[in-house]
C-alpha cells in the first residue's frame, strides 16, 4: 500500500514547493506561506487517507461491502480533515492569499488521486 501512495505523497510536496515559489514571486511572503499551508493541507490529508486505507488493507478476507466501507471511511476523514484545516487557516490567517491557498490545495488534492490511477509499478 505504500509503495503506491509513496510517491503521490513526494510529487504532492514538490508541487505545494512549486507553488509557493510561484506565489513567493506574485504575491510576496503571504502567498508563498499561502500556497505552502494549502498544499501542505492536501499532503496531510493525502497521509490520514493512507494510514486509514493501510490500515484496512491489513485485514485480509473482508467481505466486498467492508472494504468499500473501510474506503469511503478513509475519503470520509480526509475530505473532513482537508475542509477543516481550510476553514482554520481561513479563519485564523488574517493575511492570507486566498487564490494561492485554495490553488496549491486543489492541486495537491489532484495529484492525490493518481494514486487510485497508478499500477503496482510503482
């Protein structure tokens, strides 16, 4: 499980590094912590979805409907941490760039599901 989610997770941090540069050079030192935190907030929800989904994965000889639930727990806590840590640096980051955040998250939450696309090549 986590030779897949391995090196989503590496391409999610350089990504949200990418990001914050970009935004560093637009938007000052606010959107490059912007960018950092939105992208930083899909890779620790992209983590929480991987523990979760190990997890599950251990058990082996579930039935077909426990791991479609163990899954959409999985999904469930992530979209749940994600929109949480959002709100709290919306709430809370006075100064914050709201296009460099909501960017870098979107983006390291796209790249996260390429793991559910990748073979077990990887």
């Amino acid at each position: 499980m986590w030779r897949k989610f391995r090196p989503v997770i590496g391409l999610q941090i350089l990504t949200t590094i990418i990001a914050a540069s970009i935004a560093a050079w637009t938007a000052g030192a606010n959107g490059a912590l912007s960018a950092a935190m939105g992208g930083l907030i899909g890779v620790v929800a992209g983590l929480v979805f991987a523990l979760l989904a190990a997890r599950s994965a251990k058990n082996k000889g579930k039935s077909a409907g426990e791991v479609l639930f163990a899954a959409l727990r999985a999904e469930a806590a992530k979209l749940f941490l994600a929109f949480s840590l959002l709100w709290l640096v919306l709430a809370t980051y006075q100064e914050a760039v709201v296009f460099a955040l909501i960017g870098s998250f979107i983006a390291s939450i796209l790249i996260l599901s390429m793991a559910l696309f990748a073979g077990d090549e990887m």
